[in-house]
C-alpha cells in the first residue's frame, strides 16, 4: 500500500505525478506500516462479478507525521462474514493474495493483479 509524499510536505494515496499544492514526489510512504481509524464504512451488496458478496467497504485516515491520508478498502470479516469494527476503531492493512475471482471477469486473468489489501481491527 505505497502513498507518495510530496516536496511540500502532503502525503497522497494512491501515488500521484504531482502533490495537491503543486509539489514534487520526493518519496514512496509504505502505509502497511501504519494504523488507520474508520472514518465510516458501508456493506456493498452489488457487487462486480468475483468480488465477495457481500463485500464491507471502509473509508479510513491514517495519520502520517502529522499528514492525514485516507483510503478506501475491503474489510476483513470473521469466520460467520460479520464485521467488527465500528467508526473511530482502529484498523491496519493486510495484504490478501485474491481479492476477486480472476476467472470471474472479462479481461485476461493473467493480465490482471488480483492482490491487495483489506483492513483488519487492531
């Protein structure tokens, strides 16, 4: 989960060629190594084909040095499907091997990456 921080000091994820104020990119933050807070969360039940279903979605802020930077992302859900987090609970990204069924879509599934990151409570 790489953010980039910008020469004047704003940190952006995903990566953008340039920062919001007009800064530089000067370096690549890894957010994995970070804690976020829910800011809200939602459960998708319309989803695309060979995503979960249902699929909860969080929006969350991490706090690097003093930058606030937000994201969206799966939730990690216990062995029943429940989530078990609430708004203000802290959450950290961990890497998941397959967030859609590659078989699923229309594109070529070797052409594709399937991994990423869901959030999962502290």
């Amino acid at each position: 989960m790489k953010a980039t921080r910008y020469s004047d000091g704003t940190v952006t994820y995903p990566p953008r060629p340039v920062g919001p104020e007009g800064g530089e990119p000067v370096a690549e933050v890894d957010l994995t190594e970070y804690r976020a807070e829910v800011v809200t969360w939602t459960v998708a039940t319309a989803t695309p084909p060979g995503v979960r279903q249902p699929n909860p979605l969080a929006i969350v802020e991490f706090d690097v040095d003093g930058e606030p930077v937000r994201a969206i992302g799966g939730l990690v859900t216990d062995e029943d499907g429940e989530v078990n987090v609430d708004i203000g609970d802290d959450v950290r990204p961990v890497h998941v091997e397959e967030l859609r069924d590659p078989e699923a879509g229309i594109k070529e599934p070797t052409s594709q990456d399937w991994d990423g990151y869901r959030f999962e409570p502290v």
